[in-house]
C-alpha cells in the first residue's frame, strides 16, 4: 500500500495531510508526495482491472486508504479513433478522450470526487470553490449527492447554461462581479474566515489529483501503452502538469513501458500567459485580463502556469494560443468529424491540433491523444455564428423545388 504526505513544490518540506496548500516556510504550493515503496506492481494492475467502472478504481494511486464511498463515480469515459479528423488534419494515428462523458460533463467531475471525498473525511460539512463554469456544476451536484452544504463563486457574466446547470442542485450560487482572479482572491479571503472546504484552495493538493486519472484512463484504454504526443488545454495548468503526473508514476512503477509523451498545450489568445510566456521565452508568465469566448480558460494569472512551461520545454513540446474564430471553427471541425460536440475549452485544443498538424510538427508514425473536458451544450452561444436551418413548407414540391437544388450544388 502506497503512503503520502503534504509536501512544498518548491522547498519540499514535508506536513500532515490536512486542508492546507501553502508551505508556511516559503510560500510555495503545497503537492501530494507518495511513497509506493509498499506496493506491488502486479497486483495494483489486477486490483485496477477488477475495479469499480470509474477513477476510484485507481484508488491505490490516490491520497485515500481506500476506496470512498461515491455516488456520482465519474471517470472511464470513451477514448475514440478519431480517424476521420485525422484524415482531414493528415495524422496517423489520433485519439479523442471525450471526458463531457462524465456526471456533469466535463473533466471536473474527477478533481471534485476526490476533493469532496477528502473534505468528508476531514470533517468538513460545507464546500466551496471558485469557478469559471465547469467547476460550479461539479461541486454544486457532487455536494447534494453527498449531503454537503455548498457554496458557488463565479464571474457574473458566466455563460447562462452554465449557472442554470449549477444552481439546478441547490447551492448557493454567487456571482461576482468580476474576472476568475478576482473571485479566487475572494475565495482565498474567505478561507481564512470561514470552516469550509475551498475544492480548489485549501483542498487544492488533493483536488488536483484527481487529473492523473485522465493518464491512467488513457494507458488502460490503449492497451497498457502510452500516447506518443498529448494535446491538452491550460488554464491553471494542473491539468495539463497532472496528467504528466500520472504517466510518470506508472512509468516508474514499471505499469507501462516507454517515456512520457510530448506535452503540447492550447490556450485562447484573449487569455494565453502561459502560450505568451513559452513564445517569448520567458520564465514566469506574466498576468493577462481576459478577453475571450473561452471562459473556461479564462485564469489570467493561472497558479501552475510556471510548470506548465516546464512540462512543455522538457518534453519537447509547445504552448499554442488560437483565436476566438479558430475556437469556433475547432468546435465545428470536432463535431464535423468525430460527432462530438464540445465547449470552447475543446475548440481551443482541437484548433491547436490543427496548427501543430499545418506546421509539420506531428509525425505521422505518431499516436496523439487529445483531452476534450467539456460539452458543447454548456456554450452554445459560441456556436451561433454560421448557424443556419432551411426552412420549407410541409410539401414535396417545397424540398424539390426550394431546397433540393441548393442543397445538391
């Protein structure tokens, strides 16, 4: 069995697991550090195999002692050759993992399980988070499944589909006046103030594990072997560094051969510091207000932006920024090809596969899974623009004679 501890990301000194997610001698982030020292390879792989339908299946590989009890399990959702878009795009072998699949449809369905079974067994009786829409829907759904008190903060000027399909489960929802920055500083005050558990602050150490499921997922549902290339979207970056995780485990753990797949990100260009900072060379990323459709990923100031960019240089990858037309346009490339239908989030990837494709960047011999985290009934207003019904009388004569032409030319 396989142990933890809090540790600092960047003076690794180590503390108990607890709701905390800064280290108090440097200020750096606060991680889960696991020594699987106690656990056998090969029987981890059957207890996967035997294991429930969705991500508690790899609870050896998560900061509990076992499996909690989880009435809305997400996870293993469908993994779909997408020869189609590949053809379209000229790549060899391309994989879709639809995570809108999930409960709530979108990826924080993973992130929020493990967030919430964590704030159970800390004693916490409410939880909260700050949100830019996929988020809100998860914690508000998870929380009434678990008879938790919640609490929602989100900009006010979120995609309607998004607050109708949080405030649908009873929480209480606050919008605020304001960029996402502005409502996680909020929710980073009221933590101090208030004895709930913040999914995505003070649970931030466990919540983001709950994205290395992703990796796990994609090595089973390929046959126990890895991609060559993943593209994947970035807004904190913890999902895009936390995916990386979870290859990296199983590879040193000998679950699956080879070396990690090259790391390429997608961000929109009306919020891209990462993609700024990878272009320019920098560093660090520097703080943007975003101007974007892609509110999803609209974190101007995004917390593991910093190793985002390490992921990305190490592995011989790239950090793409893709217009709000590109967005569009990926959306109905996506649907046009695949028959699946996703939010911005996934506009912003798949348009990033479409330049790494039109650049030559991708071998053909390559095997490229792309991450779609959210469904595309969540943003519909994105997808007006060049919406278009013909629309007849009830007639025979109506199709042969108004339609039929136009549509055969």
């Amino acid at each position: 069995m396989a142990t933890w501890e809090l540790r600092c990301k960047e003076c690794e000194a180590a503390y108990p697991a607890e709701a905390r997610y800064v280290c108090e001698h440097c200020f750096g982030p606060l991680e889960i550090s696991y020594d699987f020292s106690g656990l056998d390879p090969a029987e981890a792989r059957r207890k996967i195999q035997a294991g429930s339908p969705g991500i508690w299946r790899y609870a050896d590989f998560l900061p509990f002692d076992g499996r909690p009890r989880d009435p809305l399990e997400p996870g293993l959702t469908p993994l779909v050759r997408a020869d189609r878009l590949a053809d379209r795009l000229g790549i060899g072998e391309l994989w879709i993992k639809n995570d809108a699949a999930n409960p709530t449809h979108s990826f924080k369905d993973r992130v929020v399980a493990v967030a919430l079974a964590k704030a159970r067994e800390l004693g916490f009786e409410t939880v909260a988070c700050a949100s830019t829409g996929n988020l809100a829907n998860a914690v508000a759904a998870h929380a009434a499944a678990a008879g938790l008190d919640s609490y929602v903060f989100v900009p006010a000027d979120l995609e309607e589909q998004k607050l109708l399909a949080t405030g649908v489960y009873g929480t209480r929802l606050i919008g605020v006046r304001g960029t996402y920055d502005d409502v996680n500083r909020l929710c980073t005050e009221l933590c101090e103030t208030r004895p709930w558990a913040f999914v995505n602050v003070n649970l931030r150490p466990y919540y983001s594990q709950g994205s290395k499921t992703l990796a796990f997922e994609t090595v089973e549902q390929l046959g126990w072997s890895l991609p060559d290339r993943v593209v994947c979207p970035i807004a904190s970056g913890s999902l895009f560094t936390k995916v990386a995780r979870g290859f990296d485990e199983w590879i040193d753990l000998g679950l699956v051969e080879g070396e990690l797949p090259t790391f390429n990100g997608a961000q929109a260009a009306g919020c891209s510091p990462v993609a700024t900072a990878f272009g320019e060379g920098w560093e660090v990323c520097k703080p943007q207000r975003p101007e974007t459709i892609a509110k999803s990923l609209a974190i101007g100031n995004p917390a593991d932006g910093v190793y985002a960019l390490e992921l990305a240089r190490s592995t011989g990858g790239s950090i793409d920024a893709v217009s709000d037309d590109e967005i569009r346009d990926g959306i109905r490339l996506l649907a046009e090809t695949t028959g699946i239908f996703t939010e911005t989030a996934g506009g912003v990837t798949t348009a990033a596969l479409a330049k790494l494709a039109d650049r030559g960047e991708i071998d053909p011999a390559e095997r490229v899974v792309v991450y779609i985290t959210g469904e595309g009934l969540k943003t519909l207003d994105a997808t007006r623009e060049g919406f278009r019904m013909h629309e007849i009388e009830p007639t025979l004569e109506a199709f042969e004679g108004e339609l039929e032409p136009a549509l055969t030319r």
